[in-house]
C-alpha cells in the first residue's frame, strides 16, 4: 500500500468521523405526563398556552403574563423526565403560588446541557409525591413525581412547564426569587425578588423560552403559540 493511499483513507476515515458528529441526532426529548403518548396528545392538552395572559386564573388576570405553558391533567398522573439533567436541590422545598389557590406547593426543578457548554432549567410545576431529590441524575422518561392538587375553578389538576435558557442580558438561566413562571405584568406593582414582562419579546430577553418550540419544533404554530 503506497503512502498516497494511506493518505486518501485517512481523509476519508476523517470525513466519515465528520460527518458522523454532524448527523448526530439531537438529544431525545420525552413527553411530560404518562398519558401523552404523540404530539395531538400533547396540543389536546394544551390548557393555557405560553405567553398568554391567564384567563383560566381570575386572581391573576391581566395582571402576570404567563412564561410557561399549563397541560391539562389527572390528580397524581406520573410525570416524567423531558430530558437527560440533574435534579436541582431547590426540588425538595415548598414554593410560593405552587400549591391549590397559589399557596405553597412542590415543583421539579431539573438542570440540563447545552450543546455549547452551558446549561437551562425546566420547572415542572404543581407536583407531589418526588420520586427524586436534589443532586440526582435523570434520563428522558424517568419518572420524577406525580402531578398535584389544583382549584377546579380555575381549571383543575395540570402541569405547568417553564423554560429558563441563559441570555446576553446577564441571566445564567437561573431563577428570580418569585414568580418564575407568572412574571408580573408590566405597570402592575412587582414584589421584591420577581420579574416583570409585558409581551413576549419581554419573556424571551429574560431568557423563558415556549416549550413548544424549544423542545418540540414546529408544534407552537399549531398551537397558536409564540417563539
């Protein structure tokens, strides 16, 4: 075999390697409830979508945006994994505005990569019953907790996703200290520790992100969603 042969297999065994890491699939994202099994699924469950206001809460009504999405549910349904992450410690505490009527309650907090280095957070509103706690690894699927108790008045059990992603205005993907998926609504008075949003280009410079197009693309066209 003459070195110019070699040569050639080496750039061709290179090449291959190339493109290899370019076809790559994405990471594998997981429907949330046990009960979602395909995309219609997924949209018929669609109770208050994100960016909207909140019809479904008369309490907060024209008065916080929404920076997640809220499903449509059944009292204590398992709720699984999106993605591959780490549970965030902050899981295993109580919440204000998490619980039935907005009183305290327990969210799922996991931290996932990036393909850039960095990482986001996905909370996972409303849940009972953790079958995981802060510092544990979870793959797409896994179970982390069963979805809560909520008012029938202001639509019932459901799970509510926020996305949380770093931006160049100087958030790390972290979480403010209140209303990490209801912002309050520009105008409105803000308590100390919470955010204020009035559109959706408002969400997106804070670094919430739709769900529906970061994890499932193409699904907020449906769905009658924002970016």
């Amino acid at each position: 075999m003459t070195a110019r042969v070699i040569a050639l297999l080496i750039v061709a065994f290179t090449a291959g390697l190339a493109y290899a890491e370019e076809a790559a699939p994405p990471p594998a994202v997981h429907y949330p409830l046990d009960t979602i099994r395909s995309d219609q699924d997924l949209l018929g469950r669609l109770m208050c979508p994100w960016g909207a206001g909140l019809p479904g809460y008369p309490r907060y009504n024209g008065t916080r945006i929404h920076a997640g999405l809220d499903l449509r549910a059944t009292l204590g349904e398992p709720v699984l994994a999106l993605v591959d992450g780490v549970v965030d410690p902050r899981s295993d505490t109580l919440h204000s505005g998490y619980g039935p009527g907005w009183t305290k309650g327990w969210v799922m907090i996991v931290r996932s990569p990036l393909p850039d280095g960095g990482s986001f957070l996905i909370v996972y509103g409303h849940t009972q019953n953790h079958r995981v706690v802060g510092g544990t690894p979870v793959k797409a699927g896994d179970v982390l907790a069963e979805v809560g108790p909520w008012l029938a008045s202001e639509g019932g059990p459901h799970l509510h996703l926020t996305v949380r992603m770093p931006t160049t205005a100087g958030t790390d993907g972290d979480l403010p200290r209140f209303g990490w998926g209801t912002p309050t609504l520009a105008g409105c008075p803000v308590r100390e520790g919470a955010e204020s949003a009035a559109t959706e280009e408002d969400l997106v410079r804070l670094g919430y992100r739709n769900p529906l197009t970061t994890l499932w693309s193409g699904l907020a066209k449906d769905a009658g969603g924002g970016e």
